[in-house]
C-alpha cells in the first residue's frame, strides 16, 4: 500500500518508519527539509512541496 506522511516530527517521523517497516510505500514531506533528507534516506519518497506530494501518491491517495 501507498500512503502520505504530512509533517515528521516525533509522531509523524515514527508513524513513516513504521508503515514502511511493515512493506509500505510512504512519501513524506515536512515544512523544513533536514527529515524529508533523513527519511528518504531511510526509504521514504520525500516530497519538497505539496503539489509535488500529491503528484507522487497514486489514485486513491492515503494521507
């Protein structure tokens, strides 16, 4: 499954390394960029702005 991660502090972050621990996909983004760099570079797709977010989940997006 896909699914969206807006905002990575403590809960967001954990929730994302959670659901890709379980196999997800999990495109993330943050207003700063320093844990879109730490989570993709744990997995995630990051995301820089919302319109390139929403571009990268697929129909039906889970956010």
């Amino acid at each position: 499954m896909q699914c969206g991660m807006i905002g990575l502090g403590r809960m967001g972050a954990n929730m994302a390394r959670r659901l890709m621990g379980g196999g997800h996909e999990v495109v993330v983004t943050n207003r700063s960029p320093e844990p879109i760099d730490q989570l993709t570079a744990e997995g995630a797709s990051g995301a820089r702005t919302v319109a390139e977010f929403v571009e990268r989940l697929e129909a039906p997006r889970a956010i």
